[in-house]
C-alpha cells in the first residue's frame, strides 16, 4: 500500500480503538466510583504511575530499533530485519527480568507515596504485584510488535487491542458489579494482556514469517549507529517518564488518595483526548519515518509544515473544550462531591495540554529524522526542573502547583529546543519561521477560546442540556474564529485537497 492508504488505515483503526477504549473506560470508573469509592480509582492511578516509572528500564531501546527498521524494510533488506528482531528480542528479555527485580525491590516503599491511611479494603502489596505483573507481561511480545508497527501495520494491533478491551471491560465490570471484588477486577489485567501478547505474536509469526529463524550477527556500524540511539532515546525516555508520570506521586504524597481519586477523573478525560491525538502521530509516523528515509527534504518540510497546522488548529479546539466542559461534565459525571478541581486547577491543566501537544509534530519529525542524539540532555534538564518547579509551586497554588510545574519545565526546555534541533540539523533553515507560526497559533486559540468561554458563562453550569449546548458553543465558535484566520491560507487548501484524496480512497 501507499504511506497515504496504510496512514488512513491506521488512523481508522486507532479511532475506533480510541472510542472503544474511552466509553468503557468511563463506564468502568464510574463503576469504580459507585461500587468501591474514589479512593480505588486514586489506587488505580498511583500504581498505573508507579508501574511507569519501572519502565525507565526499556530505556527507549524499541524506538531506537523500530527506527533503525525503516530503512531496511524500504529497501527489503530481509536479513537486517532478521537481525534487528532478534537483537530487539534479547534486549527487551534483559529488560523484562530488570523490571521484575527492580519492580520486586520496590514493594517495601509502597506506602511511603502514600499520604494518611488509605481508605481501601485490599492488601496493597498484593495489588502492586498484580499490576507488575501485567507489566512484565507485555514485555513479552516487544519484538513481534515492532514489526507490525515498523512495517506501518499499526491497524493490526489496534484491532487485536480493540477486541481485548471490549472482553476485559465486560468482565471486569461484571465482576464490579456482581462480587464487588477489587482483586477479581485487577487480575483480569494481566490475564487479557497476556491473551494480546500471544495474539500479536501468531499474526506478526503469520505475515512476517521470514524474519523467523538464525540471524546473522549485525555489522559494527550498525550495532554503534543502535548504540548511539539507544543512549539518546534513553535519556528522553527518563525525562518522559520522570515529567509525565511523577504528577500523580506527588498528588498521592502530598493530598493523599482520596485527592488524586478526585484529579484523576480530570486526567481521564486529558489522557483521553492526548491518546486520540498519540494515534494519529503514531498512525503517521511510520509514513513520516519512510517519506525521510525515501523523499528529498523540502518535500518532507512542506508536508511538516502542514502537520503541524493541522495539529496546531486541533490542540487549539481540545484546549478551548477543556476549558469550557470540565466543570460542567464533571458535576454531571461524578456529582459536585467528587468535581473538586477548582477553575485555577482545570486552567492549569487546560494550558499544560496545550504546551505538550503543540510539541507532537516537531518531536515526531526529530524522532524520525534520527536527531535523538542532538537534544539528549534536554529532558534530564526538562524533568529536574519539572519536579523542583512543581514542589515549590505546591507551596504557593495547591494541587494547580504540580501542573503549573510542567508547563514551566516545558517551556524552559523542549519548547524551543526541540524545533531547534530539526530545523538546524535537518531541514536546514531559521527557526523564525517556526516561532512566528506558533505565536500566531497562541493567539488564535487565545480570541477563539476567550469568546468561547464568555458565551459558555451565559448559560448555567448544570443540567445535561446546558451541557449539550456549550458542546455546540465548543464546536461552533472555535470553528468560525480558525475558518476567519486560516479560510484563505495554503495549509487550509492543502488539507482540504487531502480530505477530497482521502474520501475519495
């Protein structure tokens, strides 16, 4: 297929995943809620942070191997995959039995993240050993996966994702409702991660049955170029990890489970709409990875630029709706006792979606273009200053504190470094060009989400058809304001010119 056919075929597959995934995924906390107490759902999210920071032990050892696949597979080098996969298999089998043991070392310190008594019913060793299990399990089938993803298969592993989650979350939400048993509903993770391991297995075994067998032993120059890439990946993977996964710590430390229950509705529906945008940059980046490694680079530059338009204009709307709508789904969702985030904790929040994500574009094109290496300091200085930044501001805004804490780490690093490097190493250009695009961007969204909001005060908090309408408001408005600025620019053109392609396919 073309990169254009396996891009929308993946897109549409991780769409419907991403919807799947979200309407069960509300049904199970609200479940969990009603059922056990928010409480189990704070337990929930500190384990699920805890088990992430374990993953500091891959390193970023897959991105840097899947990236060294795009070329081979352009040029059907079959034996270098070979030998690829089978180096990404022995590393990732190390990585599992250091997670294990690590993971294992860790238990002692459960209840030090911990602040207060917590008001669950359950062993809480043995629910940490259940979630680290899951992890350890979905190690297993690392290096099959890689292929599908490498290859631009990722529709074949959203549609084996896609049936898991549908049976786990009827189990479990039948156990949830029937026994009411948080052990019965934890277990049930591991069990179906192991179920996806071994499908993605037999299919990648099925359409790749080639890479099976002995591998030559790779050349040195490769093996020191995965070296190199290895130890950049790496870093940026610590400072992932340490700036995404250290915010629910900190909550759990400082305010306590019952806290972080309450917060992590709010970064159920964030990571909700950031995972809808990482399937659409996944979908693409496997096409970006071959467009670089096959297209010259003014071609791979106008298609960058337009990207990051299109991502800009739907940052932009996600932020204005997050604005708009939290509160008011909340109070509805969960009731006003659970809805305690004040409108400084949701701002926080809306403006740290927003500086992330406007980075998607610039780091997937960094990433593709093998410049990991460039920046690789950068997210040690990013996380150092996320979680200095993020104490102290706890001091002085409260749990708003822990997320004003990123946005700053964020723009003292990343904002600017990472399109530095792309556009120096790479596209070879000033980084004016990008600057101004991103200030016009922030403005935009600023008068879009400014008016927006105004007319969304006008009406009343609660009510379920109050809510529909400032849906309505959310789409609309944002809408005329970018149509008003971008109707008549080449990047609007340009993607109207895709989507008549695209349907037309």
């Amino acid at each position: 297929m073309a990169r254009k056919e396996r891009t929308v075929k993946n897109s549409i597959a991780a769409i419907f995943r991403y919807v799947v995934k979200l309407i069960l995924q509300f049904v199970i906390r609200t479940m969990l809620i009603y059922k056990l107490g928010v409480e189990y759902v704070g337990l929930d999210s500190l384990y699920a942070n805890i088990i992430s920071m374990l993953s500091l032990a891959e390193l970023g050892i897959g991105s840097a191997i899947v990236f060294s696949m795009y070329k081979p597979i352009a040029e059907n080098d079959v034996e270098k995959l070979k030998s690829l996969n089978a180096l990404y298999k022995k590393l990732y089998m190390i990585i599992t039995i250091v997670v294990l043991v690590v993971g294992i070392a860790l238990m002692p310190f459960i209840e030090f993240f911990i602040s207060g008594e917590p008001n669950v019913n359950v062993n809480l060793y043995v629910v940490y050993v259940i979630f680290l299990a899951n992890t350890v399990i979905s190690y297993l089938g690392a290096h099959k996966r890689s292929l599908l993803f490498a290859n631009q298969r990722n529709d074949i592993e959203n549609n084996i994702l896609t049936t898991q989650i549908i049976i786990m979350s009827i189990v479990q939400i039948a156990v949830l409702v029937i026994f009411k048993n948080y052990y019965l509903y934890a277990i049930m993770i591991p069990l179906f991660t192991l179920v996806e391991v071994i499908a993605v297995v037999i299919v990648a075994n099925k359409l790749y049955p080639e890479i099976n067998g002995k591998a030559k032993p790779l050349d040195k120059e490769t093996k020191k170029t995965i070296s190199k890439n290895i130890v950049a990946t790496a870093c940026h993977h610590l400072g992932s990890v340490v700036v995404m996964s250290t915010d629910n710590l900190l909550i759990s430390k400082f305010f306590g489970l019952t806290m972080l229950g309450t917060i992590s509705n709010y970064i159920l529906i964030y990571n909700a709409i950031n995972s809808l945008i990482q399937l659409f940059i996944g979908a693409v980046q496997a096409s970006v990875g071959n467009m670089i490694a096959t297209t010259d680079k003014e071609k791979v530059y106008k298609f960058y630029k337009l990207l990051n338009w299109f991502f800009a204009c739907v940052t932009g709307f996600c932020s204005i709706a997050l604005m708009c709508l939290y509160q008011p789904f909340m109070t509805i969702w969960v009731g006003d006792i659970n809805a305690l985030a004040t409108i400084w904790v949701v701002l926080s929040i809306v403006v740290r979606f927003y500086v992330t994500q406007m980075r998607c574009v610039t780091n997937m094109f960094k990433t593709c273009a093998g410049l990991m290496w460039n920046d690789r300091f950068k997210p040690i200085i990013e996380s150092v200053i996320n979680i200095v930044a993020s104490i102290i501001c706890i001091q002085f805004f409260g749990v708003a504190g822990i997320f004003i804490g990123t946005i700053i780490s964020t723009i003292c690093a990343p904002l600017w470094v990472e399109p530095l490097v792309l556009y120096k190493n790479y596209f070879n250009k000033s980084l004016k060009e990008f600057f101004t695009q991103y200030i016009i961007f922030t403005i935009v969204t600023l008068i879009a989400g400014g008016l927006t909001y105004f007319v969304c005060t006008l009406l009343p908090t609660v009510g379920v058809l109050y809510f529909i309408l400032k849906m309505a408001i959310c789409i609309f408005v944002p809408l005329m304001i970018y149509l008003l600025f971008y109707f008549k620019t080449d990047y609007f053109k340009q993607c109207i010119v895709y989507a008549k392609n695209i349907l037309k396919k």
